[in-house]
C-alpha cells in the first residue's frame, strides 16, 4: 500500500515523509482520524514507506532514520512514495513482512479459552483490510462474528476488547531483533479498546529498542488512555474533501450516475460513500416519506407493520437509512437559509422532498430531529433491539412534529 493509493490528505502524507527525511520520525506516533478517513491505509503506507528497500528500511547506504536530526538548512533527499516493488514493499502491501506487526480489538472464541491475541486472528484480519480497508470497528467485530475459520462461540455475546495477554505479547515480540532489516513497526488499531493493561507497555512506549515505532491509528482521543496518549506525537488526519471523495469514486464506479449525492451524504466519510454505493438501489426517500406520513397520521397499526420491514433490513441498512434522513434534513435547512446559489446540488425529489420538509418543521425542530437520529445511529451500533428503537423514534418524531401535520405524498 502506497501513499499514491491514499485519497488527499497531501499535507498530512507531507509531513509523515519529512519526519523520516530529516531523520524525525517518533518511536510512537497517533494517527487520529474520524471513521472513514482511512487512517489505517495512511498507517500501513507510512509503515511500506518506513521499510522499503529504496528508502533505507532495510539496511541499505541510506542513514539511520534515527540518526542525527538533520540541521534546519540542510538539504534531505525525501523520496516521494515507497517504491512498491522491493521484497520489503510486496511483503508489506500482503500484510506478511515479518516486521510489520499489528494489534487490534478481538473476540474470545469461547469460555475454555481466556487467553486471545490479535494474532489468533491474522488470517481474518488480513482478509478485512484489503476487503474493507475503511471499516471501522463494527464492521471488523461483525466480521469476525460471522468468520467461519475464526470459530468464535456464541458470537453476538461477546465484546472486542485488546487484552493484557496481548500487551504482553506485544512486549515479547518488539523486544525481539527486526527480522529483515533495522526497524520493526507495530500498528496499534483502535487504542481506545485498550484499558488499564494498556499501562504495561508505558516503558516500551517510552524507551523502545532501537528502530521500533509504535503507530496507533485512532478516532476518538478521549478514549485512550491518557498515559498513553501523553506519550506519542499526535497527527490528525482529516477526512478528505468532496471533490476528493467524488473524484475516487467516479474512478471505482465509473457507470455511478449519484456520486454527486452520495459524496453529499457522506461529507468526508469513504466509509458511508462506498456503503451508499453498495446500497443505491434501495429507495430510502420513498420509505422516509412513507414512514412520515405514518407518524402525521398517527396510524399505529401501519406504524408497527413498516417498523417491522425496517427491522429485517439489519443494522448496516438501517445506519443508511437514518444517514439519508439526516441528509435531507440538512438540505431542508440549507435551503431554508442559504441564498439560492448556495444550497447543494441535488436531485429533483429531494429539492421536493427537502422544500416540503421545511414548510412542515422549523428549522428548530428539523435540528432536534436530526439529533434523535443521530443518537438512534450510535444506538444500532452498539447493538440496541432495532424493533423497540424505531418504535421510540416514532413517537418522539410524532411528538415533535404533531403540530405541524402535513403529508408528504400527493
């Protein structure tokens, strides 16, 4: 995996090169990014780029990345990218280089077994990274859920978590000597799994052997321990920008006719953009407005049969659902106070549906809508009942536009 391979963030990628360019690069760095940034991609880029043959990673005439830091006018040769053809380069971008390790939240596989390590799971994990290389946590735990070669017992009952016995694997395996050449990196996914355990690898992180660096790769920095988090360079990365987004997109799917109202929806997010790609053909505008015209009516009895359909859909189609109400939501209120050549592009239903939406809520009320939305999505992805969810969901948005009934269809 190459830097050419990551969407935008050219500042960010910048910056991870001149660290190692001037011989700056941390023992333990933070890649912070919001889920579907692809930070994990920048990580394992940044790692082939650390170990490529062309740059030095692997014994070559190049100096020691941590050698002597180079004086401020000093010129340094930065190479542009990995060259992705040495053995180091093929080996990192299968996700086999001996020293390139990761850890990551997993699943115990049963109640006989206490002990569980990432790599029980490296077979799996390698699968989900070049399968779905901008999914977040849910989707790697729901993979492993429904794996067969994980073989995990009574899987909707368990939690990911990384757990001491990883730490003190951790701790065995960077205390060994790089396999190959003089660096061996450890890529630590989602550190905010790590609980009080995590505090056993303070020293490592702090004083590592020569040529190890620790990369966590995170979203959510008031997760981490913050022992842990004092002890690393931090680096946001930002998602990228929509012209970014829908630029990727029209490449991968060149027969798209919606990139421009996917990219809209997802607002940065590759994650949300590739899911809405993969789902287009479901029609959530009609089944918002069915669902709205239930509620004005207050027709409890079509209520449970829609709320029903909607619980078969699964966790993933519901998110989307809710995404896509939120999204015309947010075109309702644009349109409402935005000069005309400042609203968003947008099809010729949702201009309709977002202009109808408008004259039955308030831009108050469109935005405590959009709130319980939200919550119910963070609520699904942490496995709430969906059934007992939207059937909630119903009544507070029934409470809060009981007062401006107007229905949707003609």
């Amino acid at each position: 995996m190459q830097f050419a391979d990551i969407i935008g963030r050219k500042k960010q990628i910048t910056q991870l090169k001149e660290m190692v360019g001037h011989n700056r690069l941390p023992h333990s760095l933070l890649l912070l990014g919001k889920e579907g940034s692809g930070a994990l991609k920048i990580a394992i880029a940044f790692a082939q780029y650390i170990l490529c043959e062309k740059n030095g990673g692997s014994g070559s005439s190049m100096p020691s990345f941590f050698g002597e830091a180079a004086e401020p006018d000093e010129k340094v040769s930065v190479r542009d990218d990995s060259c992705g053809h040495c053995s180091s380069c093929v080996k990192v971008d299968k996700l086999i280089h001996p020293d390139l390790h990761f850890s990551y939240p997993v699943l115990k596989r049963d109640a006989r077994h206490d002990r569980v390590i990432s790599t029980d799971y490296i077979q799996e994990w390698r699968q989900f990274v070049f399968e779905n290389p901008y999914g977040n946590v849910t989707d790697w735990l729901n993979f492993l859920r429904n794996s067969p070669t994980a073989k995990i017992e009574s899987p909707q009952n368990k939690q990911g978590n990384i757990s001491a016995q990883e730490c003190e694997d951790i701790l065995h395996k960077l205390s060994l000597k790089p396999f190959e050449g003089e660096y061996k990196i450890l890529i630590l996914w989602m550190p905010e799994f790590l609980g009080k355990d995590g505090n056993r690898l303070l020293k490592l992180i702090e004083e590592p052997p020569a040529g190890t660096v620790f990369i966590f790769v995170a979203e959510d920095e008031n997760l981490i321990l913050p022992t842990i988090l004092s002890r690393t360079l931090l680096l946001k990365i930002p998602l990228p920008e929509n012209e970014e987004v829908a630029s990727y997109l029209a490449k991968e799917f060149p027969d798209e006719s919606n990139i421009n109202s996917v990219v809209s929806i997802a607002e940065g997010n590759i994650r949300e953009a590739l899911r809405l790609i993969q789902v287009k053909e479901e029609n959530w505008e009609r089944t918002i407005r069915d669902w709205l015209n239930l509620i004005v009516k207050n027709s409890v009895e079509l209520q449970s049969k829609w709320i029903d359909e909607i619980n078969q859909l699964g966790r993933e189609k519901q998110k989307q659902l809710l995404l896509y109400f939120i999204h015309l939501i947010q075109l309702s209120v644009k349109a409402g106070i935005l000069p005309p050549e400042d609203v968003p592009a947008m099809e010729e239903s949702e201009k309709e549906f977002a202009h109808t939406l408008g004259k039955m809520c308030g831009i108050e009320i469109l935005e405590e809508m959009a709130k319980e939305l939200s919550d119910a999505i963070y609520f699904i992805e942490r496995n709430a009942n969906s059934k007992m969810l939207f059937h909630a969901l119903t009544i507070r948005l029934r409470y809060l536009i009981k007062e401006k009934c107007l229905i949707l269809v003609q």
